[in-house]
C-alpha cells in the first residue's frame, strides 16, 4: 500500500522528499492540484472543497495513509479529512512545525510567514500556544514566496528583495523573534535567501522533517510499515511537463515525466 500526499501544486514535494529520506522503503503516490493553486487566497470552505476532492482521488489509489502536504490545507481541511478519511490516518504539516518550532526556540518569540489563508486562520498561533501557551507569536503573509518557487526564483536580486520587504518590518518587532516558521511548503527552497535576510541569530523552522517523523511513528505503531522496495508517483491537474521540469527543484532528484498523470478532480 502507498502513502498519499497532496498539495495545492509543487510545494508538497519538500515534504515528500523528507519522507523518502525517512522511509526509503514506502511507495508515495503525490497530487499536486496545479490547475487551481494557489490555496493561500481563497477561502476555507473552498479549501475544504478542494480538499476533500483531492483526498478522495488519492483514495481510489489504495492509500494507507494520507499527508496533508499543505499548511494551508492543514489549516483549513484537517478535521473535515480526518472525519471523511477515518479511519485512516490524515497527517498535516501545521502541528509538526509547530513542535519544531517551539523546541528550536524555545525562549521565543516565534515569527511565522505563510499563506495569506494560514496566517488569516491564526493556525500556526493556535498550534504552538497549545504547547507553549505563553510563547508570543508574530505571523507575516509571504505570498510571493510562491510565485517565486513555481518560478525557480530561489536565489539573486527579485529573491532578496522579496525577502527583505516581508521580513524586515516581522524581524524588527521587539522583543526580536528567535525562530521564523516557513508556514508554507513551498518555502524550503527559498531557505538560503530567508536565512541570508533573517541573520544567524534566527532559527529558520521548516516542518517536514518533524511530519516524515510522525508519519514514521504512526506506521509504526499500526504495523504499516512496508519492507519492500519504494517507489514515487505523481498526480497533477494541469500541465504535467511542467511539473516534472519544476518539481525537481522541491524534490531534490529528477521526476520522470512519464512517472506523472493528469487528472480532472
């Protein structure tokens, strides 16, 4: 059996790779609604929607597990995918950051830049004052961040520039933010960019490798884990040449065009 992934278009596939470094032996089967990102501007009922949708198209494809690869998605949708799905397990990427982030800072305070839909939800502030209830929590909307990676953006004037406008006014706020949250999937292969803006003096938190780690735990536990050799799929709504050109840029290894299928959900 495989573990499902999706995500609003390619940014899910940073989590994918840290799930494939974690375990080698699963077989992943990853949607990227590429014909409707972004998810960060539209509402949470339409996210929902969306949601659902693609869940229930990883369904038909013998899923053992799904992994939310989405903070906008985590945000909006989990409850309703985990109450569709159950009972099988529906892991998001929101609650894993969260712990990460507090672990890596643990004096505070935590910045989070996200999706204008997450950052709106507060999801992020919920998830680490559940577990630090006084830690205080600054939140910045870095939508551009996102256009940069579809574009391979990652580094050079238009990236840095970008960075400076979003994190400056967050990182100037007193007391200084000790560790910033990339509350968004797509953000990891800005990381260098980030970090170059943000100093050394700020931990840069990216969830996926928290979430390989729950998704570990949880196979575990239910005696999923598989023992074979692993293998990747891919799923995408629009323009699959595309996707496997830029998706190597989040996955970090090359995506065999014939390897991805276009849907219609």
């Amino acid at each position: 059996m495989t573990i499902g992934i999706f995500d609003s278009g390619m940014g899910g596939l940073t989590v994918m790779r840290a799930l494939k470094a974690r375990l080698p032996r699963e077989s992943f089967l990853y949607l990227g609604d590429t014909a409707r990102l972004p998810y960060g501007t539209k509402s949470a009922d339409t996210v929902t929607r969306y949601a659902l949708q693609a869940a229930q198209a990883l369904l038909g494809h013998d899923i053992k597990l799904l992994v939310v690869a989405c903070n906008t998605a985590s945000a909006a949708a989990l409850p309703a995918l985990a109450e569709a799905l159950a009972p099988l397990p529906v892991v998001g990427v929101i609650e894993p950051g969260a712990a990460a982030a507090v672990a890596a800072a643990p004096e505070g305070p935590i910045a989070v830049i996200a999706t204008e839909g997450t950052v709106r939800g507060g999801a992020y502030v919920r998830a680490i004052q559940a577990i630090a209830p006084n830690m205080p929590v600054v939140q910045q909307a870095a939508p551009l961040f996102v256009a940069l990676a579809e574009e391979g953006l990652r580094q050079g004037e238009i990236a840095r520039l970008v960075a400076e406008r979003y994190l400056k006014p967050l990182l100037a706020t007193l007391p200084r933010p000790k560790g910033l949250v990339l509350g968004c999937t797509h953000f990891p292969v800005l990381k260098d960019v980030i970090a170059q803006v943000a100093g050394r003096d700020v931990a840069i938190i990216d969830s996926a490798e928290t979430t390989a780690q729950a998704v570990a735990d949880i196979l575990a536990e239910r005696k999923l884990l598989a023992a074979g050799a692993g293998s990747s799929r891919f799923l995408c709504t629009d323009a699959p040449g595309r996707f496997a050109h830029l998706g190597e840029i989040f996955l970090g290894e090359a995506i065999d065009p014939g390897s991805v299928t276009l849907v219609d959900l």
